[in-house]
C-alpha cells in the first residue's frame, strides 16, 4: 500500500523545489544522488537520527568554518571499472582518489575532536567508518602532489626517464646546430625557431630550397611557402626517443595495474567511504537550507498529530524575501480528539497555502529534513499522507473535475484510517452544490468514523454545521478583514470563517440591483446567519484584542510593583545606613570629647588640684558616656527618625552658614597703587618676581633676570623688598638642583625615538615631545625611525617636520643603517 497519494504528490506540495534547493548545496554528485534518494519515512528511529544530525550539522556550520569542503570526487564508476582484472586507474583517476581519500581523513579526524554531547549523531556516523592509510601512502610513492607520475615509482621508469632526457638534450643540441648553420647558409630567416609537428622537432624553411637541407618534410604551412623539414641527422636519434616514449608508457600502465591489483580486495572499503563522503555532502546540504530557512529540529513524539506554532511555508517565504514582505505564520492543531479540521472563509484568504504548509511540511519531516517551526511545537509521526488539490481532469482517461475529486475519495476512504493524514482542497466542488455538498458531507462523516487526520478547506455552510456538531471535527477560518476588505492570512481554530461573497462582489462593482435580486433568492435568513457569523468573529477579535491589552497592563503593574518593592528596599538599606553613619559620628565626638575631657583632668593634676575635683569630673564623664550607650542600644524606630530629622536640621544649619559661591558674591576690586621703574613685581597668577625698568601708556618694560618682556600694566602686582629677597633666596637655593636634573637629564637622553606601529596624531605627539626635549636638552641632531611599510606615516611626520621652525633640515639615513625608514633631523 502507497504511503503517499496519488503519485504526483511531491508536485502538488511543491517538494520537487526542495529537491532543487539540497542539490544546489550538494559539493558533489554523490551528495545529489542521497537528495534523488530522498523517501518518504515512517520509522520514528530513522526521521530522529536523520533530524538529529542534520541539527548537529547545522549547529557545526554555526559555529565553525573550518570543516573539510574541497575534493568530493566521485570515483564509484572508476572503482567499479577495476573490478575486471587487467583494468586500471587513469593517473587523473588516482590523484583524484587520492585527494578525495585525504578529504574523508579530515572529515572524520574533525568530528572525532568535537564534543560528543554536542555531536552524538555525526560522532555515530564516522564509528562505522574504516580509513585505509596504506592505500593512500601506496599512491604517494606513484604520484606528485600535483597528480603526475614520480620517476622513483619503479626502477624501470627511472631509468627510462634519464634516458629520454639524455637522448632529447642530445637532439636539442643538434637541431640547434643544424638551424644555425642553415641561417648562415641563407635556408632559413634569422628569427626561425624549431618546432614540433607530428610529435617531431622540425625546422621551418622555404619550399623551395627543403630540399637542399635534407630530411623529412612532415609539414606545410597553408600558403605552401614554408616546409617543415626534420634533418636526417636527427631522425634516427628521434626514433629512439619515440621508442622510449612508447617503454615509459607501458612501465606506467605496469605500474597503474598494478596498483589497481592490490587495491582490488578492499573496494567494497572503498565503496563504503564514497557512500559516508555522499552521506556527509548530503546532510551538509540539509544543514545550509535549514539554517536559510530559519529551520529547527522539533520536539517529535511517536504519535499522530499536530500542535504547530508559527508554522511557515519556506517557499513562499522565500519568495516574499524577493519582494521585501513578510509570510504571516500559521498555528495549526490536530490532536487525538479533534484530529480534522474544517478550515473555510474567502477566496484568495490563504486555504490553499495553509494546506500546502502542512503537507510540504509535514513531508519534510518525516523525510529527515528541519522544518520552520516554532520550538515550542511538537510533532508527529504518519504512516500516510493523502492529498487532493488542483484539477486532475484528464481527457485520455475520460475524466472530469469532479470525477478526479471523487476518484481520490474512494482511495482515501478504501486506504484511510488513524494513522492516516489527509489534505483535500474545496471539498465538494465541482457539482451541483446541493448534491455535492450531501455527498461530501457523508465523506467527512465516513473518515472521521475511520479516525483519519485531516486538514480541509471548504465554502459549504452544511460541512460547517456538521463540523460544529460531529465529535472530532472543529471548524476553522482563515481571517479576513471586513473593513478594509482584505485577507489577513491567519487561521483561527475554533470558528467557522465566512466566505464574504457578496462583500467581495460589492468592493469589486458588481450593481447594487443584482446584489439585492441575489440576497433576495438566497433568502435573508442565510445571509444574516452569515452576517450572525462574522459578527460573532469580529466580537471574539475585539475581545481578544481587548484581553491582550489588559494582560499587558497586568505585567507592566507587575513589573512596577516590582520596582516599588525594589525601591522600597533600596531606600530600607540606606536608612539602616545613614543610621550607621550617624552612630559612628556621634562615636567619634564622644571619643573626641573624652580625650579632650582626660587632657584637662591631667592638666589638673599636673597643676596639683584637688582629687575630689578630679574624681567628680571622672564620675560625670562615666555617666555621660553610659547615657550614650543607651541611646545607642535603643531600637524604638521613632527614636531614629528623630535622629535623622535632626541629622537633617544640623545639615540644613550648616548649609545656611556656608558662604556663598564666588561667582555670586561681589567683590570690590582693590585700587591698585601706582607704579615706579625700580619696583619689584609679579604678573597675576604667577610667582615669579621681576623689576620694572620703563613705564609705557598700558604696557611695561620688566626684567626677569635676563629676560626683558612686555607686560599690561593692569596685570602687574607690586610686590614688597621682603617678599622680593625671599625670593631670590629661594632660586639661588633651587638653581643648583636644576642645573643638577639637567645634567643627569642630558646624561639618559636618547637621540633616537622609535614610532613604528603607532598611528599618525600619536607619533607627531610623541615626536614633538622629543624635539621639545632636545631643544631645552642643547641637543641638535635626532633619528627618527618610523619604517618605511608605504610611506604614509614618513610623509605625514615630514610635513610636520616642514612646519616646524626650529628644524633646519631633514634627510633619510644612509642606506647601510635603514635607509629611507629612519629621518634625520636637524634642529637650529
């Protein structure tokens, strides 16, 4: 028994695309045959472990990008073609087998370094898989690593190989000699080279004096003006190189053979590792689509059922992302209990494509294939999955539309049964409705007597009436918005959906006069029971969308009590803490006190007072400090508070006698008093004391030492003999110093600075530190050393060196000590 219906099944869902897509991601031929293989299961063990590794794969080319993807060389045809003895490997052949062995090495070698919790499916795989090192080692010892034959695979080749080349440098050498010699005889042109025709080195000459130089000719140019003469000299020499031509070959067809001979017995081995590299390329393909399609392993019970969140057809989706819109996922659900659902509502509202969401991915999964779900669906397995959409009429078969239709419902209620799965799109169209509505009726009655699972979409009022009355059925309705007047391509299991026929017929312009004549044959009782229905839909969306927003409401009052309780603790803790803040400072001034209190009790008996003085002053301190620990040990909360209240008045206090900010205050500017040659001042903000030498208008002539500068009167501040001497005496005591760090300063300086690998605004910084440094050091050469790498980072630091005055030049460094990756600089 089929389990699938009818044949073109995968056509209808549109598998055949997901077939197209695998082999697209398949590195080989031997990964395309695994995706022309792909069947339908049913066997829960093999859809796991088929998901499960396609999972771990998908996983894997996450979080890696180094896994084996070169070679995949398919070599079953070759490997079968040695199976007659006599038969060979071609060298191309070997190299290939060769690398594509080294290939599945890789493979196995890298999941055998993964984690095993993580990659227990694809860790299972290579456990069967046997490597044959020799086999690839006995290549090595034939081939190069570029694929050609190696002079040391056999003895015989060797010395065949120094043979030929021996006797070819000979004809080389001769031929030479002939060309050269004919240009001097005038035979040939001057530019004439030796060529090759028929395998044969020849000398191109003028027809008419080939002969003159004597050989065979074995070729003509197409004017016939030039023949190509081998020299008779050299024919014989020729012959022998040919012969050894022939001997290599044979010794590498000897070799070949044998090769071919001693890896005969393992080439079920080797068949077994192509069948693993096709296995690997094929879940690899399954993993790159499923990441692409957003794609996860569902949780999956060994049941028939449906209980899909967010489920997405990945064809459309992909087709959507062409035109930069989104698919509207669908929630579908079949259960033991209600395991058909009736889906109706308006044309063009998304029945077909719901339909053809569940088959396509029901179809995927149970051929081992990640569908795009969400992860908190749960899946099932069935045995059969039947399908009737579209229009099978058939004019060699005889068969009508609805012939077709009722030929799939005799197959499905012949075959069906509770582990069954079955889609049918419009059911009982193509009729009489009347008729075709009964008889349909009495399908949907016979399959659910026979428990089959389904999903079917509908127009008929009686099948929505039924649904709502049969036990295991439930209606369903794809969405539909009836003020804007288009779908909304969600489905709402629960309710039947209206098919908005004269809504659609209105929006489209169809005479309001025909509207009514049709409303009135109909009868007004079917069209407010449709209305009655829509009504009822649109209430439940209200408050659905109603219920929606007032459990928004509750998690943000939830998650604002929560903060107030956050607060509120926050805000217990630094009570607790000012409380401790403000014993610990009462602490301290009791301490203070006391130690205050203890000083004037031994100035008292220093100063010999009378100990029952000095005794009562003990025993008032003794007292105070005990009240003290009983305020402290005290927990009455209203005695903190005041506390803290009275914390808060002594600080309130303490601010009122703060003075105000600078900025707010008015300060009267002190006259200043008139100033002489001769008098010592200061500028404002400086220490520095100088002595003024000749008053101007506004500025001032003033000497600092040496030093002669100009200065605004009105920064000047006069400053008193006293202060003057003080500080004089005070550089005369700090020069020494000075001239002390300078000298060892000098001593350390370096005239080289490095600012290789630094970027260009920290090396100019650095560089202009460095010259700063020398100039105040008296040092006038420096080394720059920057590199050379490309010259970005030298030009930008001698543009700067341009800018600066104090550089009188710059060059590049000799070539023997770096050449132009060191500057020199030169500074005035």
């Amino acid at each position: 028994m089929a389990k699938i219906y009818p044949e073109n099944f995968e056509t209808k869902i549109g598998f055949g695309r997901i077939r197209d897509l695998l082999k697209s991601g398949c590195l080989s031929s031997l990964g395309k045959d695994r995706v022309d293989d792909i069947n339908f299961l049913t066997s829960f063990n093999k859809i796991n472990f088929e998901l499960s590794a396609t999972d771990e794969f998908a996983r894997l080319v996450r979080e890696t990008d180094n896994f084996p993807t070169n070679f995949y060389f398919d070599l079953r045809e070759s490997l079968s073609k040695i199976r007659t003895e006599g038969r060979f490997l071609e060298v191309g052949e070997l190299f290939d087998l060769k690398r594509s062995l080294e290939t599945i090495t890789g493979i196995v070698r890298f999941l055998q370094n993964q984690d095993e919790t993580l990659y227990p499916s694809l860790k299972k795989l290579i456990k069967r898989v046997q490597l044959f090192p020799f086999i690839k080692d006995r290549i090595e010892k034939i081939i190069t690593q570029h694929g050609n034959i190696k002079d040391s695979a056999s003895p015989e080749l060797a010395q065949i190989r120094r043979q030929l080349h021996n006797k070819q440098t000979n004809v080389s050498k001769r031929l030479h000699s002939i060309l050269k010699q004919a240009q001097r005889d005038g035979l040939v042109d001057e530019d004439a080279s030796v060529a090759i025709r028929d395998g044969r080195p020849v000398i191109p000459v003028s027809s008419a004096v080939k002969r003159r130089l004597g050989g065979i000719v074995h070729d003509e140019s197409a004017t016939g003006k030039t023949a190509y003469v081998e020299p008779s000299e050299v024919v014989e020499m020729n012959n022998e190189i040919r012969e050894l031509e022939y001997a290599e070959k044979r010794e590498i067809v000897k070799i070949l053979v044998e090769f071919s001979d001693d890896i005969r017995p393992y080439l079920d081995d080797l068949f077994d590792l192509y069948k693993f590299l096709g296995t690997i390329d094929f879940i690899r393909s399954k993993a790159l689509l499923a990441n692409r399609m957003d794609a996860i392993k569902p949780m999956i019970e060994n049941q028939c059922q449906l209980f899909w969140e967010k489920a997405v057809h990945p064809l459309l989706k992909f087709n959507l992302q062409k035109e930069k819109r989104e698919v509207v996922p669908l929630d579908i659900q079949l259960s033991p209990e209600k395991h058909i659902l009736l889906i109706s509502g308006p044309n063009a509202g998304g029945k077909s494509v719901c339909l053809k969401t569940a088959g396509l991915l029901q179809y995927m999964l149970q051929c081992g294939l990640m569908i795009p779900i969400d992860e908190t669906s749960r899946t099932g397995i069935f045995d059969q999955l039947f399908i009737d959409i579209g229009d099978e009429q058939s004019i060699e078969n005889d068969l009508s539309t609805y012939s077709s239709h009722l030929l799939n419902m005799k197959h499905f209620l012949k075959n069906g049964n509770e582990r069954t799965l079955v889609l049918i799109d419009e059911f009982g169209t193509g009729t009489e409705p009347m008729l075709g509505g009964a008889i349909a009726e009495t399908i949907l009655d016979e399959l659910n007597q026979k428990g089959c699972f389904g999903l079917i979409t509908t127009h008929y009022t009686n099948l929505k009436h039924f649904a709502s009355s049969a036990e295991g059925i439930e209606n369903g309705a794809m969405m539909y918005d009836s003020h804007k007047m288009e779908p909304l391509f969600q489905l709402q299991i629960g309710k039947p959906g209206s098919s908005f026929a004269f809504e659609i017929a209105r929006k489209i312009g169809l005479p309001e006069d025909i509207l009514q004549d049709a409303t009135e044959k109909v009868g007004k009782d079917h069209i407010h029971f449709d209305k009655h229905l829509r009504d009822i839909v649109r209430d439940k969306r209200y408050w659905e969308s109603k219920r929606q927003r007032i459990r928004k409401v509750e998690r943000s009052l939830d998650d604002l009590a929560e903060r107030y309780e956050t607060d509120l603790s926050d805000i217990s803790k630094q009570r607790k803490k000012i409380v401790e803040e403000a014993r610990e400072e009462a602490e301290r001034i009791i301490s203070e006190a006391n130690k205050k209190v203890e000083n004037t009790i031994r100035e008292i008996k220093e100063s010999q007072a009378e100990k029952e003085k000095t005794r009562a002053a003990r025993q008032n301190l003794q007292e105070f400090k005990e009240k003290l620990e009983e305020k402290k040990s005290e927990k009455d909360e209203d005695w903190i508070n005041r506390k803290i209240e009275k914390l808060k008045q002594k600080e309130e206090r303490r601010n009122k006698k703060r003075p105000e900010p600078a900025e707010k205050k008015k300060v009267q500017p002190k006259e200043k008093e008139e100033l002489a040659p001769g008098d010592n001042v200061k500028i404002e903000g400086q220490s520095t004391i100088g002595e003024i030498i000749e008053l101007g208008p506004k500025n001032t002539i003033v000497a600092f030492g040496q030093l002669r500068t100009s200065v605004n009167r009105k920064k000047l501040q006069r400053v008193s003999k006293n202060e003057a001497k003080k500080e004089l005496r005070g550089t005369n005591k700090t020069l020494p110093n000075v001239h002390r760090k300078l000298s060892d300063k000098k001593m350390s300086f370096k005239s080289e600075i490095d600012i290789r690998g630094q970027r260009a605004e920290e090396a100019i910084s650095n560089i202009q530190a460095f010259i700063d440094e020398a100039i105040m050091l008296d040092v006038h050469e420096l080394r720059i050393l920057h590199g050379k790498g490309n010259g970005i980072l030298k030009e930008v630091i001698r543009n700067f060196l341009k800018a600066d005055p104090i550089v009188r030049s710059f060059r590049d460094e000799h070539v023997q000590f770096g050449g132009s990756g060191i500057t020199i600089v030169e500074l005035d």
